[in-house]
C-alpha cells in the first residue's frame, strides 16, 4: 500500500513539472491589465484580451502561416529527396555506402553556427535574403540529413523478398519505390514529416539572421521580439498569448501521434 | 538514386561550411558579399599588434563563452541522463492512466525552444514570477532572486530549463531500451532474492547502456551548440554567453564575418573533439571492463 502510494506521488510529481509551466503560462495569458502582477494563480477576471493584443500588435496571422508554409514546404522536399536516396542506401549495395550516411549523419550534427555566414553569403547571392524560400533553402540543412537518416532505417526493416519479386518481374526502381515500398511506407513517412515539421517549426537561429521584416518574421522570432515600451516591462501576458497559440497545437499533435513519434525517435538514435 | 539528395547537401551543407572556414582567414565585412574580402591568414585567430595580441584566441570572452558551453552541457546532460533514467524506470512499471502520463511528459519536448525559455523566463521573473513567490512563501528565501541576471543563478536558470525541456527525450530512448530487455533476467533476479537496487546497477544498467551512450551523445552534441534558450534567456549576458552565442554576436551584431567565422570554425573544431573524447571514454570503459554485462 504505502509502496504504490509512493509510485502514485512519483508519476504526480512528474506530470506536474511536465504539464506545469505549460498550465501557467495559459493561466497568465488569461489574466487582465493589472491582474497579472497581483498574486493569486487563477486570473481573477478571465479575458481573451491578451490574444486580440498579439494579432493587433504584429503581423502575427501573417508569422503563424510563415511557419506553416515554410516548414510544410521543407518537410515536402525533405521526404521526396530522401525517399530515393533511402531506397538506394537501405536496398542497393554499393562502394562507399557506409561512408555515405556516416557522412549524413555528420552533418545533421552540425552546429547551425557553422555554417551562418556560408549561409547567409549563399542566400544573399541567390537573392533569397529575407524570403521564406532562404529560410527554406537553409533548413533543409537540418531536415535532409535526419528524413534520410529515418527513411534508411525504416526501410532496412522490411523484407528482402519483397523488391526480389519485382525485380524479377522487371519492375524498376522507381517503380518499386511507388508500388512496393510506398504503401508499407506510409506510417514511417508520416512520423518522419512529422519530427521534421518541428524540427522546422522550432528553429530559431537561421530564422533570426535571414529575415529582417516583421512580415517574413516565423512565429519562434516573433515571439522572441514582443517587446514592451521598455526593457523592463515586457508584455508577459501578451508574450504568453502568443506562446500558448503556437504550443497548443504542437502539443496537440505530438499527442495523437505520439505513437508514431516515439517509433520514430527510438528507430533514428537506439538502432543507429 | 542518391545525386539530387547530395547535391543539395553539397549546397546548403558543405559549401556554407567550406565558405565559413575561409571567411575566417578574411577581414570580410558581412555586407559586403565576401567580394571585399581580403586574405589576412591567422589574424582572426591570433595576432599580436604592437604587442597587444588580438583575435578569438585572445579574447577572454571566447574563454569564458568555452567554458560556460561545457558546464552547461556537462551538467545539463548529466543531470538529464540520471533524470531521464528515473523517469523511464517509474514509466516502465504498470500502473493506470499510464498511456496518459506518457503523454503527459512528451509535452515540455514539444514546446518550441523559445515558448519554453520565454514562459520560465516569466516563471523567474524577479518581481512578478511563480517561482520566487513559491519560495517566498515557503520561507526558502528572504529576498527575491534575480533568477535571469545574477551571474550564477542565471547558468542555474538556463540549465534548469534545459534540463526540464530534453530530459522527455532521454526518458523516451530509456524507456525503449527498457522494454526491450527479457523478463526472465528480473524473474531469475527476483527468485534469488536480489534487492531490486542491485539488480538496477547490475543488470539493467549494462543492458541499457548501449542505449544510453547513444542518447548521451545525441544529447551532449545538441547541448554544446546550445543557441535559442540561452539568447532569449539571458541574451548577450557574458555570464551565460555559450560559443554559439559568442560566434553569432561577433558575425551579426559586430558585423565581422572574418572574426565571426573563425570563431564559428573553433565551435566546430571544439564539438569534434568533445564528441571523439565521448565515443572514446564509451569504447574505454566497455574494453576496460569486459565483465562489467555479466550479471
């Protein structure tokens, strides 16, 4: 009895520092003008002020379908780069394979800092500074490696017979790559997109250095830059606004696919 | 097959690097395009100027932005690493509503690194924030905390944040080791009576340890070129000031790609050799200790 009274405080402990900070700073963002710096946790007057203010302030409609553009474009090109490179480096033997995606790997642990003023030279010569299709362009440095990384993974799971049949049928490739793989594939690109989608979601440091206007702004920079009439008094209501409309659907999404995720994570660190 | 997927990783990867590592021999301005680059050698690493010496190498502030990166990361990750293993050992056992507290603990990983920092840095908030009040009132202290700019407490703030954000992760890859592992070991160790801490350093923690040194270099990589939690933590503060941060500085903020660069190139020289050193100390011990997976 006190054993599993015990376990239970241990998993309420861990749920309330996991879940905490994210409840506190909903609560916040519902407080009004004053209520914010009088004590008490549960706003006393629940107002929606906050979140009006964020969209008033700044383009912030305008930031959320930045990042969704962007990181759903990213996430697109990632996976269909990736899925015939994964092909050839999961099923086809070659010279230097190994070497290949050690290489990959490598480079997915780059520090972003590396590579910021190659960036920004390469950027700014393709007359993509301050564009979304710049921010793109660089993030696929973040997500190619790890789509590739994963897909390889997941399709050295499947079963050598399978492309043998095909091959002795004639099937190229590209064919099975759309007849055989693709239909198995379909849990494992959907929680390969998804992992890159945040990855591309969350970047902050490409975001802050190539873009300039509030306009091209992604919503991890906007919200970086709320700033109040001073340095001291920042806006913490409408800053915890912002973050609860951006982290909600996140969390959303990671909790219904979860599942998805956490095969994700283990098959790209514990196997490689 | 593979051409389209590294030729874009030649382009977005290895160029802007090949360009980073030559900027830095360069006097390059940032708004110039590098066309105004002149080659200057070693300069931005180490010169000396009329007996003054100048460059990264001689600039305390690089140093200190060296030695805050490896508290933080060692800390942050040890500490991570033994949370992460708890987490995933109270998460391993059945208990109801377990699906749900899964869920529950995935959630600080899914939170963008900026909404992170940004709802701690309002809980530490010296005046207004959670945390002093709580420990105010519990009598822990007599006076508030300035949590985000006192030179200490600010490094305890940020890997405190960090600690909360990525031990999810550890907790995960633990979980899955941990579930993987046979369950007659622990009905064989339960029948012999073996006190379930023994059977804990002795059995789980060689099996999972493959695992675990994997994670803990996934981790240790990410967390030394640590960049958003600290800069919209505690911004260019020199107490907290991580390589990443100090590289960047240089490069936008001073707008020196030639110093920027340089500096850039030794964050990278830097996480190599941390990441040899920890394969290296992984690899040692296990030949050290052949024993060591006996149970």
């Amino acid at each position: 009895m006190i054993r599993r009274l015990g376990l239970a405080l241990v998993v309420a402990l861990i749920v309330a520092v996991a879940v905490g900070p994210l409840l506190y700073a909903i609560l916040t963002s519902l407080e009004g003008g004053g209520g914010l710096f009088t004590a008490g946790l549960w706003p006393d007057e629940p107002t929606l002020a906050n979140y009006a203010a964020v969209f008033a302030d700044q383009p912030f409609g305008r930031n959320i379908l930045n990042s969704i553009v962007v990181a759903g474009g990213v996430v697109a090109v990632s996976l269909l780069l990736s899925l015939t490179a994964a092909y050839a480096l999961a099923r086809v033997a070659f010279r230097g394979r190994g070497l290949l995606l050690g290489t990959v790997l490598c480079v997915s642990m780059f520090p972003q800092v590396a590579v910021l003023s190659g960036m920004f030279l390469l950027i700014r010569s393709l007359g993509l500074y301050n564009s979304l299709a710049g921010l793109g362009l660089s993030y696929l440095m973040l997500t190619l490696p790890f789509t590739v990384w994963m897909l390889t993974t997941f399709l050295r799971q499947l079963p050598k017979e399978l492309e043998e049949a095909a091959i002795l049928d004639g099937a190229g490739p590209l064919t099975i790559i759309g007849r055989v793989f693709l239909p198995l594939l379909w849990p494992a690109l959907v929680s390969t997109g998804l992992l890159a989608f945040v990855v591309a979601w969350n970047e902050f440091l490409f975001a802050l250095t190539f873009t300039l206007t509030a306009e091209t702004r992604t919503v991890p920079v906007a919200i970086a830059l709320i700033s109040g009439a001073s340095q001291h008094e920042l806006p913490w209501g409408r800053i915890m606004a912002a973050s609860v409309i951006v982290t909600v659907p996140m969390v959303l999404l990671v909790l219904v696919f979860q599942r998805w995720i956490v095969s994700g994570l283990t098959a790209g660190a514990v196997k490689g | 097959m593979i051409a389209p997927m590294a030729i874009v990783l030649l382009a977005v990867a290895a160029w802007p690097l090949a360009r980073t590592v030559a900027l830095g021999f360069t006097d390059a301005g940032l708004t110039g395009g590098g066309a105004d680059a002149a080659f200057v050698g070693w300069e931005n690493y180490y010169a000396v100027f009329g007996g003054q010496p100048f460059g990264v190498l001689a600039d305390p502030q690089w140093w200190r932005a060296v030695g805050n990166t490896l508290v933080f990361a060692s800390v942050s990750v040890s500490l991570e690493t033994v949370l992460g293993v708890l987490v995933a050992l109270v998460l391993h056992r059945r208990f109801p509503g377990r699906a749900w507290v899964r869920a529950a603990v995935l959630v600080p990983w899914a939170i963008p690194t900026v909404v992170s920092a940004k709802i701690w840095a309002w809980m530490l908030n010296d005046q207004f924030g959670i945390i002093n009040a709580v420990l105010l009132d519990l009598g822990l202290i007599a006076t508030p905390l300035a949590w985000t700019a006192d030179p200490l407490l600010s490094m305890v703030a940020v890997i405190t944040v960090d600690v909360w954000k990525t031990t999810p992760f550890m907790a995960l890859l633990v979980l899955a080791a941990l579930e993987m592992l046979p369950r007659d070991i622990y009905e064989a160790a339960r029948v012999d009576g073996i006190h379930p801490v023994r059977v804990f350093f002795r059995v789980t923690l060689p099996l999972i340890r493959p695992a675990l040194i994997v994670a803990i270099v996934f981790r240790a990589l990410d967390a030394l070129r640590v960049f958003d939690l600290v800069y919209v933590l505690t911004a260019n503060s020199p107490a907290t000031m991580t390589m990443s941060v100090y590289a960047r500085r240089e490069l936008i903020d001073f707008q020196s790609a030639g110093t920027g660069s340089a500096a850039a190139t030794l964050v990278v020289l830097v996480i190599a050799l941390a990441a040899v050193t920890i394969l290296m100390a992984g690899r040692l011990r296990r030949v050290g200790r052949p024993l060591e997976g006996a149970p």
